[in-house]
C-alpha cells in the first residue's frame, strides 16, 4: 500500500513538474557583435548557462576575440572584407551590408527564429532594428562604454545623464555626447537606413520612431564602476559582471610551478605589444623559489622568443580563475570594464595601465576605491623598474588587499546576482510582447524642476537685459540726435 502511495506521489509530481515546464515556452537569442566581441560572447554564454538557447554573430577577423570557454554556444562568422584602418562608421556600414548580403547567416536567422536579437545600439541600430522587426523578433539593446551610453540613453529614453564637475566641465561633456550623437546619425545612422531600406523594402522605417519597439535595455557595467546617469524606468537592467563567478582550479602543469614561487603570482591582462614590459618585470621580481611568478594571459604570435624562467604565458586558461587565484597578489591591466569589474568582484589588488580616455577614467575609479595603482600618477607608462616598485609596494601593504575586500562584498552582498535579473527581465519581456500598455515605458521629454527654475530664470535674466540693452540704445540715439541738432543750429561755433 506504501508503496502504491509512493508510486502515485510521483507521478503527480512528474505531472506538475511537466506542466510547470511547458507553460514556460523556451527562450532564444540573437546577439549580434559588430565590435565589442568579447564582451558580447561572454554574454552569450552566460544566457546559455541561464537556458537560453544563444546564437552569437561575429566578424571573421574578430572570431580571435571570442571568449575561450563558449560552451552551447553557436557561433556564425559574418564573411567581412575591410581594412581595420576604416573609420568606425564605414566599417560598420560595410558590415551592415555583408550582413544583409550573407545567405547562409540570414538563412540560419530564419531557421534559428529567435525570440530576441541582443545588439549595442551605437553603429548597430539602423541596421538591426529594422531587421528585427522584418522577422518579428525582440529587440533588446546592450549598452557597454561610456560612448554608447550617452548614445543609447538618447536614443532610447530610459535615463537621463549626469554631468558632474564644474559648469565648463558639464558643458564640454554635454556638447560630446550631442557630438556623438549627431555625427553617428548623418554618418552612420541614415546610410545604415537606406541600406535596410535597400534590402528590406517590406518594412516601414521612420526614423522617430525607430527604437518604439525597444523595451528593454542591458547595461553592461555596474554602479561601483560608475554611475553617471539617473535611470527613468525600470527598463534599464544593470547586468555589469553577469559572468563573475568564483575561480575554478588551474591545470597541474601551471599550479605546481605557481605554488614552488612562494611570494605568489603576478598576472599580466595586457595585450601582445606590451611584450618588453611583461618580461622586464618578471626579470626584476625575485627569482626562483623564493620569489614571484608572473603568469601573462595573452594570444602570443612568436612563440619562439625566450622568457624569464618565472614568466609563464598562456592564452587557453579563464582570466577569472587567474584572476581569482587564492595566490595572486596584483593584476596587471588595461582597465577595461570588464577587467575593472572582475578584479573588483575578486578583490584583487590592480595595476592599471590606460590606453585611452575611457580606461584612464576607469582607472582614475579604481584608485579612488583604494585597490589599484595607475601608471598615470607615476608619469612613465614603459619603465618595468617602476612598475616592479608598484607591485613590492602593493604586495608590502595590507590596505589595497582590504579595500579590494570591501569592494568586492559590495558587489557580492546584493539581493539578487545580474544573471538573474537578466534572465527574469528576458522572460517578463517575452510574456508582455503582445501587451500594447507598456508599464515600464520610459517617459519622453522629461524635465526636472532644476531645469525649469532655470529657464524661467534665464528668461528673466534675459528680458531684464534685452529692457536695460534697448533703454540704453534708445538713450543713447537721443543724446546723438540732440547733439547733432543743436551742432545745427550753430550753438557750439564762434
């Protein structure tokens, strides 16, 4: 009878998880990558961990880019011919053309019928948001820099940029975000628009209207990197370091060298061209047993070149489990958000090392947090002597390991991680597609009382000054007139 009992029991429970199932209809996606590839795939891959079945297209000369440990993830190379010297818009035109002029990806789109298509909006939307709704998909932008960022908010609505400095500062940084803005929209945006037009002549595009379909935004970056905007809907997800996780173990033919170096270990993030600085600084480092191992993450091209016998360069391990390693002391980076935000959720101690003005803002952030040195406040970007000063100083010191602690539980200790507010968000989208009232629609025109206080003050300003210019110019003409007449009537001749 028990087990009669027991038998039933679960096949109610076979029945109930059955059902559970198929009321939820499987999710898929699209993303797109004309550029920022890596971070794209990373992406790609966390929605495939989460059950979503992920497609990810790529450039041919980018597929070097892709992140190492894709796994379910198809990946589709876009057969591109340019020169990598191209302007970014004209790049991103001819790409947009080989996209819609490429058969075999467009079939496998159409086969693939996905239920979103995941793309940056910055030299991606005139050619993808009118393809999106030609196969009657979902579009969802992600967002990344700071450069789409002020793109995407303008376009899409969802927030509202802060400007913080002084009044010139806050200026200069609006009129940059108008400037890209405008120059995207006549070099990019309206070519990109007639080629769709071109290739896509049974949808309607308007360009005012061009995002309406747009619910949904992923911004790929996280408050403790920077928060220089307000959001204005609950649209706007935060899914900065969906992809962190805790280190796994590294292979045995790397472990056993790294743990005979007991000072710990170094790891270099930086590319290829900062080969001499990689292997002066292992050459400065204490050398064999009692000293520091430096492992280098990068996709070397001479493999010949001899290497200091504590440097050890390899391009197939997951930076997160360098990165994470119980033994690492420093990191040695570029800065790049996602470097930034993945040595932040380690807690491990940074070296920055900027190549432009966005990682150098990054790394302005990282050493205002406490857990990270730049290269910037030394004034030598190439010395391996002063770098290796930097490491002793950091390895020396317990207060980069302890702020680099308390930025990283701030990361941790939240109510929910952003994979699954991701894939929550995915889901909550795909139910409402057919729903017309959009209760998370971002308000367009908004305005703040600052703003309104000002106007009405600057209009006062204004009206105060056009009474007192036309009173003093008024003034000024009869005074000329009186003098001319009496000059006229001879007052002032002998």
């Amino acid at each position: 009878m028990l087990l009669l009992i027991l038998l039933h029991a679960c096949f109610y429970l076979f029945r109930l998880a059955s059902s559970s199932i198929m009321t939820a209809p499987p999710l898929s996606a699209l993303i797109v990558a004309f550029d920022s590839v890596y971070d794209l795939s990373l992406l790609a891959n966390t929605l495939s961990d989460e059950g979503v079945d992920a497609t990810l297209i790529v450039p041919n000369y980018a597929a070097g880019d892709l992140y190492n440990n894709l796994i379910d993830v198809e990946v589709l190379q876009l057969d591109v011919n340019i020169d990598k010297s191209m302007h970014a818009d004209t790049r991103a035109l001819e790409m947009c053309d080989s996209f819609f002029r490429d058969e075999q990806v467009l079939s496998k789109i159409r086969e693939f019928q996905p239920t979103f298509v995941i793309f940056p909006a910055l030299r991606h939307d005139g050619c993808l948001l009118p393809f999106v709704r030609h196969i009657e998909s979902i579009p969802v932008i992600w967002v990344g820099d700071p450069d789409e960022e002020l793109y995407a908010f303008e376009c899409t609505g969802v927030a509202l940029p802060i400007h913080s400095g002084g009044f010139w500062s806050r200026l200069s940084t609006s009129f940059a975000g108008k400037s890209i803005f405008s120059n995207t929209k006549s070099n990019y945006l309206a070519p990109a628009l007639r080629l769709a037009t071109k290739y896509l002549p049974d949808i309607n595009i308007d360009l005012d209207h061009l995002y309406s379909d747009v619910h949904l935004v992923l911004w790929g970056a996280d408050t403790v990197l920077r928060s220089n905007f307000a959001s204005l809907t609950q649209s706007l997800i935060e899914i900065g370091c969906h992809h962190c996780r805790g280190p796994h173990p590294l292979p045995g033919d790397l472990q056993k060298p790294l743990v005979e170096h007991r000072l710990g270990t170094i790891v270099a993030l930086l590319n290829k061209n900062y080969g001499t600085l990689v292997s002066g600084l292992a050459k400065l480092l204490p050398q064999s047993r009692e000293g520091q191992a430096v492992v280098w993450s990068v996709k070397r091209d001479n493999t010949d070149v001899a290497v200091p016998e504590n440097l050890f360069i390899r391009s197939d391990i997951d930076r997160q489990d360098l990165i994470g390693y119980s033994r690492t002391r420093v990191v040695l980076s570029h800065c790049g958000d996602t470097e930034f935000l993945e040595a932040a959720f380690h807690g491990t101690p940074m070296i920055c090392l900027p190549r432009d003005t966005h990682e150098s803002l990054n790394a302005g952030r990282a050493v205002e947090l406490g857990f990270a040195r730049s290269t910037e406040t030394t004034g030598d970007y190439t010395s391996a002597e002063e770098i290796a000063n930097i490491v002793h100083e950091i390895h020396e010191s317990a207060a980069y390991r302890e702020s680099g602690r308390k930025v990283s539980l701030a990361i941790r200790d939240r109510l929910n991680p952003p994979s699954d507010r991701l894939l929550y968000w995915l889901r909550y989208i795909a139910r409402t597609k057919t729903d017309k009232t959009k209760f998370h629609k971002a308000k367009s025109q908004v305005r703040t009382l600052t703003e309104d206080i000002q106007f009405f003050v600057g209009l006062l300003v204004g009206i105060i000054f056009g009474v007192v210019c036309t009173g003093s110019a008024v003034v000024a003409r009869y005074l000329l007139t009186t003098n001319k007449t009496q000059r006229s009537k001879g007052r002032y001749t002998r």
